[in-house]
C-alpha cells in the first residue's frame, strides 16, 4: 500500500535531506461516514524531504493512489472563487493557445468537470479523464465526457485514435500528485497536437516556504516544484517548459506553459530572469527547510494553546472549510471536537461526514447561521476574503476568526 521514495523524482539522485515528519496521518481526502465512524481508518507516514540541487520536495512515502483517488470527496465546483478562477483561465488559454470552436481539450485530473464545463461552454469539444468513479459518473451525468482512469500513455493512444489529437491538455493540480511523471509527459507527448498546449497548476514550493503553508503536505501532494525543479524535469523531456508564471490560486501556485520541442519559445528570456529571482529563496539550502518546520512546530503550538484556552473559557469555537489541507493541520495539532464543535463547508458531499481520526462532524453552511460562534479558525485560509464576506453575521455577532496559516492570527 506505501512504497518509500528515497531517490529524487526529477534527478534521480539519492542523497536527499529529510527534514521534517508530520507523523502517521490518515489520508486528507478521506472523510468518516456515520458508517464508518468507529472502524479505524488506515493512516500512512507523512514526510517529506528535499533534493537541494533540484531545490525539490517531495513525500517519503507514496501511498497506492487507487486508496487515494478512486472515491475522492473534493469538488472544485464547491469553491466559488475556483469556478470564477476557471471561467477566467478558459477565457486566457482559448486567446493563448489560439482554441477555435471544435478544438480538442482534455483536462486531467478534470474532478467534477468544472473547467471542461466552461470550454464547453465555448463551443469546445472536452474530455475529461479522473480516476475517481464518483466523480466521472457526475460529470458524465452531467454531459461531460469523462474516461474514469488514470492518464497513461494507453489512454492518450485511445484518445487519439477516437478524437484525434488535442489543441489543449490541462491539468489544474494533478501534475504535483503523479508518482510516475516520466510516464505522465510521455501521455501528453502521445495526445499532444504538434501545435498543442500543456497547461498545468500546482502549489509553488516557494510560496509554500514563504507562507509556512505546510498543511499542503498531505498523501496526495507527492512533489512540490520549484521553477528550477521543472526547467530540470522538462530539460530530460520531449516536451519543453515555455513559460512559469506565478498565480495567487491556493495561496500561490505555479502556472506552466509546455510545447512539444522545437514549438515557440518567446518567453524563455522570462524564465531565465525567474531563475535567477527564485535564488533569493535559498531552495538549494538546508537550512530553509530546517526553519519551515520550526516555523510548521511554532504554528501548531500557537494553535493549541490558543484553542485550549479559548475551551477553557467556554468559547463556542467551529471551523470554516474542511479542505484537504484543514485535515492536516487537524492531525498534525491533534484537534478534536473538543476544540472545534464543527466545520461548515460548502461541499454536499462532504456533510455528514467527519474528519478522519479527529472525529469533528462537517455539517452545512446554513447550520452556521442557526449557532453563530464566538471564534472561528478559517482552515480554507486560501479562501479567507470569501468565506469572511459570506460569514460577515459572525463579526455582527461579535465573533471573531483565527486564521491558522501562515501565523496563527485573531481578527
Ligand atoms: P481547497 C484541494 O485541496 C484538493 P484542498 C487537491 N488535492 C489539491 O491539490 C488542492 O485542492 C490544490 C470549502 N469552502 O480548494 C470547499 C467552503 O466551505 O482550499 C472545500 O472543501 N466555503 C486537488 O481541499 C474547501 O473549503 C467557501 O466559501 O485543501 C476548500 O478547499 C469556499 C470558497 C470553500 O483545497
């Protein structure tokens, strides 16, 4: 079920530095049904390490995806500002990427269809592969062809030979969950048109350090990329990187741009000048992961002993969010229900559920108007502006929020 990564994903090398151990957790995304509330979910060690000379970290343990992704809670379209961020980044590629009506697009890792509902939309023709079954029922439910599988050079063959090759292929936080990204480039070198695009987003390693946002580190998050780890990846590659832009998405990511070689290369000036800024960030150096996690310990205890003595003062305190990286910082702080009566989020299939071993119910948003809290600790903190706009009766009520990342904080 687990097998220990002790070469690096990019180089290959095996002198890598392990710097912090999150402990034995259960996966982020596996929430306890009413069902299941007293069996014991499996938990696997969490930890990462990193490849200085790639600047490049990534899980120790890789956990058999099919217990990760074949029944996944997450919905990108429960995340308003996620579906705003689609809308918005179809309307760029379609102009970048020169897309006219019928042009192919094939998103992986498409979730519920979210982003190939926004090509449709524009007269695109959109295939969505996910290896989550409920997931791909949904979306085929809901008119978007979605091939329930992992993306494998198999499936691109497929692909190709039903719908011809693809003007597009996108990957909105999938590329950092892919143990095998050898066999990864190879599928989208395979549906690739020779004028095609690959787009992927993912969290960036370097805001990751800069925003002490260590609850990213969970079983699905295998890599973490620097701009130099990918310029790396893409070097060995029959693809090659055209650009690396940084987005605010998921408290900053990376927006990536590939061809396959001999494509345009306007931007590489860009690249070469990112490089060159991203040395500022010491990602070649120990001791920047040696701070993160005393930074990661600080956090944890600030949070503890925050929520210990608001429970002692008999505050009603709740969560907002119960995203994957909430479930981390849950665990990792070992937090209970004792500390956090419940955690609203905006996720149907996520009410009726609790967080894995902590036990905190995850009920509707309605249920947050009908018992105000004095304190709530917003573990969505990517979405903080939102969810403190929708939730603003908790402030007219006196309440406050905590926001855990990157320092623990009252407003
Ligand atoms: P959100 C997901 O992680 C999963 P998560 C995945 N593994 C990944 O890589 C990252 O994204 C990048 C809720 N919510 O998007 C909805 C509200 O309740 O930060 C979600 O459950 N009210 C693919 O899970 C959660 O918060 C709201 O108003 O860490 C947000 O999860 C809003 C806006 C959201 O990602």
């Amino acid at each position: 079920m687990v097998t220990i990564k002790d070469t690096c994903r990019i180089c290959g090398q095996s002198n890598l530095y392990d710097f912090f151990d999150l402990g034995s957790m259960p996966p982020a995304n596996t929430l306890i049904s009413q069902h299941t509330f007293n069996m014991k979910e499996p938990e696997f060690p969490l930890a990462v390490t990193v490849c200085l000379p790639c600047g490049f970290m990534q899980l120790k343990h890789v956990v058999n995806p099919n217990i990760l992704f074949r029944y996944y809670q997450y919905m990108s379209s429960a995340s308003s500002p996620y579906v705003d961020h689609f809308r918005k980044l179809t309307g760029l590629l379609i102009k970048e990427c020169s897309l006219v009506k019928g042009s192919l697009v094939i998103d992986i890792g498409s979730n519920d269809g979210s982003l190939l509902k926004a090509f449709i939309k524009c007269d695109m023709k959109a295939i969505g592969i996910d290896p989550a079954q409920n997931l791909a029922r949904q979306a085929n439910m809901d008119g978007i062809e979605t091939i329930c599988n992992y993306f494998t050079p198999q499936v691109a063959k497929s692909i190709v030979i039903k719908d011809g090759p693809a003007k597009l292929v996108t990957a909105t936080n999938v590329f950092a969950h892919v143990d095998n990204l050898k066999n990864l480039i190879e599928a989208i070198d395979i549906v690739l048109d020779s004028d095609g695009t690959f787009v992927a987003q993912f969290s960036y390693l370097g805001d990751i350090i800069l925003s002490n946002a260590f609850d990213t580190i969970y079983h699905e998050h295998l890599s973490y990329f620097s701009i130099e780890s990918l310029t790396r990846l893409f070097a060995k590659s029959p693809l090659e990187l055209i650009s690396a832009e940084k987005i605010p998405i998921h408290g900053g990511s990376l927006r990536i741009l590939v061809k396959k070689r001999g494509g345009r290369k306007n931007l590489a000036t860009k690249l070469s000048s990112q490089l060159t800024e991203e040395k500022a960030l010491r990602l070649h150096e120990k001791e920047t992961y040696r701070q993160f996690a005393i930074r990661a310990q600080a956090v944890k205890k600030k949070l503890i002993n925050l929520l210990v003595s608001l429970a002692k003062d008999k505050k009603f305190v709740v969560g907002l969010g119960a995203p994957a990286k909430g479930i981390t910082l849950i665990n990792f702080a070992k937090l209970t229900d004792n500390y956090i009566r419940f955690i609203v989020d905006s996720t149907p299939a996520k009410h009726s559920h609790f967080t894995p071993r902590s036990r905190i119910p995850i009920v509707p948003e309605r249920v947050l108007r009908e018992s105000p809290p004095d304190y709530a600790v917003i573990f969505a903190w990517n979405f903080a502006e939102e969810i403190m706009r929708k939730t603003n009766f908790i402030k007219k009520n006196g309440g406050k929020y905590i926001i855990p990342i990157p320092n623990v904080k009252i407003i």
